[in-house]
C-alpha cells in the first residue's frame, strides 16, 4: 500500500520518500521483535476464505462471566476473530479470537468487561468476514442446566454460587420451589414477561440505584426459547424488621408536591429510618398504590420513571404496589395499561419474605379506562376486584406457606367499606373480597394494608383477620401545604399525612401510624367545638355572593354555633381495642363514639378552595373514629387519655377554651 501510494509523489520527492520508507521498514521489524517478547503473536491463518458450515447461532446465548464460551459449526480455525456489535448503541463492541477449535465448535473466552446484551455476531479471517447471526447474550451460574421437556424457563437460585433449596419462584401463573442444587424449572407461557422469586426470610436480592429490589428478571417474548434466568441472594438477619407502609403519593409535579414529598415525607422517613437502623434492625418500606397520577402522566410529563426518581431518596428498598393511577391512561384494558408499570416496577402481584413474616402484593384494580386510547385519556373508571388469574397464582402461592406464618398482604383500594359508629362489620368495597378472605381461612395471623381512601380506618374481622386502610402521604392530595393555602398537611378524616409503621420482632407485629413532621405520640386531635364556628366572613372572606351558600354546605353541622360545652376527639389510629378516657377535675366524662367530619380539614382545604370561588374537588370523610364528651363549664380543664392496644398511652391536658386555628394540634 505504501508502495502504490508513492507513485502520486512527484520525482524529486522520491529519493526522500525511499529514504522515509527504508526507516519504517526498520521501526516495523524492531516492533515486532518487541511485541513478540509482549504480546499475543499475530493471527497465523491456513486460509484467508471462511468456509464455515453447520454454524448455530442461538437466540439467547446463556455464558458464565469470565468463561470460555462456544461457537457451534465447522471450518474455524484458531485465531479468526469473532466480533460482538451492540445493538443498544450504547455498549462497546468486542472482538474475540478462537483459542481452539474442534470438530462441532470453536472455543472463545469472554472478556472481563463484556457485558450482557443483544448483539450482532460476525467471524472474520484476515480481509473475508462472515456474518453469523444475531443473539442475547445472558450471564448464568451454570451453562450446564439441561433443559427439561415443557418447562420454558430455568435457573439457578444461590448464595455466592451455592444452590439454595426450596426458595419458591413463579412467573405469575405457576409457582414452583429450587431443588437440592437451588436449580428451579417452569412451565412459563411468559404471558407476564417476567419470573420472580419470593426472597426468603433472612436474605435479601440487590437492590438497583434507585433502592427497588431485584427479585424479578425479564423474559423473551417468544415461548419456545428456553430462558434461563439465576436470582442471587445475600444472606441477612432479617428477624426484627420494621417496614413503612406508603399509601398514596400522587406525585404528579403539581401542587408543590415535591417539595413537600421532600422536605416532608422523605426528610421525616429518614428520620425515623435512621433511628429504627441504629437500634439494629433492618427497614423496608412497602407502598400501596397511586405513586403517580396517570390524569397527569402526558400533560406534566411526570410519570412511573420520575416517580422512581424521587423515592430512590428515601433510605430504604422500595417494594412497590399498582394503584388505579399507576395505570397507563392511553389503554382502555386493563393488561396493556399496565404494560408501562411492569417496565419501570415490575411485577404487579408477587410475594416476599421479611423475617418470618410472608408479604404478598396483590393487584386488586381492574382498569377500565373508557374511551382511552393513544394520545386520548378516557374516563379512567375501573373495578376493585382482583381478576382470577392473581386469584389462581394466590393459591398456589399460599400453599408453600406455613398457616403459622403472619401474613401480610398489601393492596391499594380497600377491601372492605368504612366501619361506622357502632363497631359493626361493614360490607366489602371489593366485589370479591369474600373470596379473598375465605383463602385465608386456616392461617392465624392476617393483616391487609390498603390505601386509596386518604382516610384511616381499622376493620377487625376477627381476632386473625385485620384491615387497616391508612391515610395518603399525600394527604389532600398535597392542596392543604399548597403555598398560600393553610400550610399544614391533612388528609380528609383530619388525620395529618403520615404513614404506617410496622415493627415485626419474630412473629410478633405492632404497629402505629406516623404523623409527617410531628413526633411519635401524636396520635389524636381535640377540638373545643364552643369555639367551632365555620363561616364565610371568618374563612372564606373572598368568596363572591353566587358561593357563599356553598360555605354552608361543606361545613355540614359547624356552619352552626355550638356552645353546649362539647369536646370532639380524632383518634385516626383508633381500632376496638383502644380505650378513650376523659377526666375532668377527677370526675370521668362519658366517652361517645360518634361519626363526625373533621373540622381542621374542613377549614384548611374546601374553604380556601371556595376562598377562590372554586367548588372543592375532594370531600371532607364523615368518619367514626371520633368521640364525643360533654364538659361541665366553658373553661373547664380536660384530661384525655387514649391507649392504643399495645398498651401505648397519649395524652393531653386541655385548657379551655382552646383556640381553633389552621395550626392547631
């Protein structure tokens, strides 16, 4: 090449030009003397033709990491040069020289930097190439696993490279367990797209950037490839555990909802997170559905990905729970809407293992969505119900479990309807949900966590069987905090937004809800209804003559002065197991429960929403865990107790008359 090039010099350059020549002749000899003493010798080839035959190249090339790896055909020869192309534009490409060749393949070891990925596989021999084909390359444990007739899927569940036995793992439909070697087998039609296992009690899985546990891997499409997928895990001591039960963010850019998701929640989340870690006991935190606000996903362009954005900020791993508006809003079904959660979270039901207590997250919405379709929102109606397919993989799911294990089951709409003042059952909110009860019939412990009210409420079917319904992160759909509104932060039953606690020691749980912003005992709110008097004049002075009646209509019985020396009590962690006691000079008051509005919420979100003659969007709850004393005198001081059934107690002295204000306690 150097040659040719020469002849486009003129004549008087050439002697100059074999001059140059001669000199890069010498400094090419002395190179390859020295790269001879360094490096690998140059490619020795018999023939530059590739005559490759028989060359099977697989769809997913299953290959241990850092390992000799082969290709299958006949005509390699040692030294062709295999090159690895990215299909993603982002990773690098790879080239590989065969270090053996036999009869049916040719040998090549993996780089230390390889990583796994789709790419294009090409074999070339001096100035010939030869394109092979296309495949994902997957690392594995063991290249070895033989396949098994029917079953689509397999692996290998270890610990540092040991098999782990009897860990169950599913892809939704069915549900198996590894064997003595932690090598597991399904028959996976992949309808989901993933495989899952159900982490062990005392081990955990890694965790990505953003704190979501890795317990789920992606399928291919197409079920007649064998996939095979291995779930490392970390052993821990997981016994004691605290997990923080995360109901409604409705995080949506709007509102300033991250500032105070921030500078609220997740400041006092971490708070609390670092005190439970310095007592020595892992915490987790379980959501329960509506992270985003799908009304909101193309307008605000915040969606399932700016949402992970935020939580990775909060000190813990996330497992996370669908809610209604985690669904995509452009589908009118109710599996194609949810095709946007299970690409950014994962499964939408699945199940873990804290401890010795059994989590299971199920979804309980049947996304309707009417009229949806790309580029359109729809009506975004939908069932609360669970579709049988969760009902038939729930099953199988519980028949691995042991009845004494506490069970867990996290969900967002609730199951059951608000329980009323008089301690009476309340139906079901869920079409199904006695179907759901009934497969829990022979297990002793059961607690279902739900949200999607904003309210807290605490149903007791029996003594094993407990709902608890806890309140929004979001509160009031973040408008109480709004800049220029009350600047507090209350959901519609007056409970302030909070989040639950779970503390499980073994198989003992307790369990309490936490105030954003305030300290552990607050767990109730008073109220001197003698100074209870909701009216335009005083909140919501603005409002123009054609919504001054709407004053009157969304302050229900406070629109009218009381003074008959009445004092009302929120109890938003009240179930029948609490005692409310009210002492006044000594002599007990008689405690009623009743069903009442919050009053604080009242003039905190629907006044200052009709303070700008807009009509407000969400109601106040009538809720029953309120009570009733009446005092004997205006000004008298009350002493109220309230024990939660742990033996917890919190109290106040209340002087009165107390001041009724947006910052009130």
């Amino acid at each position: 090449m150097l040659l040719k090039k020469a002849f486009h010099f003129s004549q008087k350059a050439r002697p100059h030009y074999f001059f140059l020549l001669l000199i890069l002749l010498i400094f090419s000899a002395c190179r390859k003397e020295v790269s001879t003493a360094t490096e690998v010798p140059p490619p020795t080839v018999e023939s530059s033709k590739l005559e490759l035959g028989d060359v099977r190249i697989p769809q997913v090339w299953d290959v241990v990491k850092e390992s000799t790896t082969q290709i299958l055909g006949k005509g390699f020869q040692i030294n062709d040069e295999v090159t690895l192309e990215p299909l993603d534009g982002l990773t690098k490409s790879f080239s590989i020289r065969i270090t053996e060749v036999q009869a049916t393949h040719a040998l090549l070891k993996l780089p230390i930097d390889f990583v796994q990925g789709r790419y294009n596989v090409s074999v070339s021999r001096g100035d010939a190439k030869q394109t092979l084909g296309t495949s994902s390359f997957n690392f594995v444990l063991r290249a070895d696993i033989p396949d098994m007739d029917g079953k689509t899927v397999k692996g290998v569940v270890h610990v540092d490279g040991k098999g782990l036995s009897n860990v169950v793992v599913s892809d939704g439909y069915d549900v198996t367990t590894t064997n003595q070697d932690g090598v597991y087998y399904l028959a996976s039609n992949k309808r989901t797209g993933y495989v899952f296992v159900s982490i062990p009690g005392n081990y955990e899985m890694a965790s990505t950037s953003q704190n979501l546990p890795l317990f789920y891997k992606y399928l291919n499409a197409n079920p007649t490839i064998v996939d095979t997928r291995d779930f490392e895990l970390k052993p821990v001591n997981n016994e004691n555990h605290v997990v923080l039960s995360l109901a409604d963010m409705h995080l949506a850019n709007r509102n300033d909802d991250l500032s105070q998701f921030q500078n609220g929640f997740i400041a006092d989340a971490n708070q609390q997170i670092a005190k439970i870690q310095s007592e020595g006991k892992k915490v987790y935190a379980l959501t329960l559905g509506d992270l985003t606000w799908e009304t909101y996903w193309y307008s605000n362009s915040f969606m399932l990905p700016e949402y992970v954005k935020e939580i990775s900020k909060l000190n813990a791993p996330v497992f996370n729970t669908i809610g209604n508006h985690d669904n995509d809003p452009y589908f009118a079904s109710d599996w194609l809407s949810e095709n946007a959660y299970r690409r950014i979270l994962g499964p939408t039901y699945y199940s873990f293992n804290i401890g010795q207590v059994h989590y299971i997250v199920l979804d309980n919405i049947e996304y309707i969505n009417s009229g949806g379709v790309n580029g359109s929102i729809g009506s975004r109606n939908y069932n609360a119900k669970l579709v049988e397919q969760q009902i038939d993989w729930l099953k199988k799911d519980l028949a691995t479990v042991n009845t004494s294990t506490p069970i867990i089951l996290a969900t967002h709409i609730q199951l059951h309807n608000a329980p009323s003042s008089n301690g009476s059952l309340p139906g079901f909110r869920m079409s199904n949900g006695q179907q759901l009860v009934d497969l829990f019939a022979g297990f002793e412990q059961v607690h279902v966590l739900t949200g999607h009210t904003h309210i807290n409420n605490n149903i007791v079917r029996n003594e094993r069987f407990m709902e608890h319904n806890t309140a929004a992160i979001c509160a009031t759909w973040w408008w109480t905090g709004r800049n220029g509104y009350a600047n507090n932060h209350i959901a519609p039953d007056g409970s302030p937004g909070g989040y639950g606690i779970w503390d499980m020691t073994g198989k003992v749980l307790k369990w309490r809800y936490k105030a954003i912003g305030y300290d552990d005992n607050y767990q109730f709110r008073s109220y001197d209804l003698n100074n209870v008097h909701i009216t335009s004049e005083k909140y919501a002075p603005n409002v123009n003559e054609e919504n001054k009646r709407l004053v009157t209509q969304y302050a229900f019985d406070f629109a009218k002065e009381n003074k008959s020396n009445e004092v009302l009590i929120n109890v938003w962690g009240y179930d029948p197991k609490w005692t409310i006691s009210v002492t006044e000079q000594g002599t007990p008051l008689a405690v009623q429960r009743v069903t009442s509005y919050d009053p604080l919420h009242i003039i905190s979100y629907a006044m200052k929403r009709i303070n700008v003659n807009a009509v407000p969007t969400f109601d106040s709850s009538n809720s029953s865990h309120m009570f009733k004393v009446k005092a004997s005198s205006a000004t008298s001081t009350l002493q109220i107790r309230v024990t939660d059934r742990f033996g917890n107690s919190y109290s106040e002295q209340m002087e009165r008359p107390k001041a009724f204000n947006y910052a009130m306690r």
